[in-house]
C-alpha cells in the first residue's frame, strides 16, 4: 500500500512536472523555423520508437540510426551537431 498525503488531489500528482533532461532540449537553427521533433509513429507500428538512419552521418558513410528530424524539413537527422552543420550547409 502506498501512504500518499491526504490533501493531495490526482492532478497534482499526475500532472507533475517532468525532468529537466538537457537531452530533450530542441536545438534552434539560425532561421528560427526548424526544430527538431520525435519521428511520428507510422499507423500499426508496435514498438514505443521508430528510427531512421540520420542523413548527414550516412553521408559520412557511419550508419547512424536517430529517433529525432527536423519538422520543417523532415530530414532525420541527429540532435546537435548533425542538425546544425545540415542547416548551416542548407543555406
């Protein structure tokens, strides 16, 4: 059994505040309308994530697989330097 305070409603519990993780910050480009999203589910996928293999490391030739593009590109492409040197090469 779970001993949870009385004055506590259920939104207050679920509704908590997430973690800050640096990790799920959105790296802005330059132009200001490209960031970085989570690759949407295709309909009757089962699985939690899908990936795809991150355009600027295959073309370094390093397969690289990311869960992350870019929303108004929709580019796979990996969080930081890889989504930077793209947009930087774009324009």
């Amino acid at each position: 059994m779970i001993n949870l305070p009385i004055d506590v409603t259920a939104n207050q519990i679920f509704n908590a505040p997430k973690s800050k993780d640096p990790k799920n910050k959105r790296p802005m480009s330059e132009e200001g309308q490209h960031y970085q999203e989570k690759i949407p589910l295709p309909p009757l996928y089962k699985r939690k994530h899908y990936f795809k293999n991150c355009k600027m490391c295959t073309k370094k030739h390093v397969r690289k697989q990311t869960q992350y593009q870019c929303k108004a590109c929709n580019v796979p492409l990996c969080p930081g330097s890889c989504f930077e040197d793209f947009h930087k090469n774009m324009s």
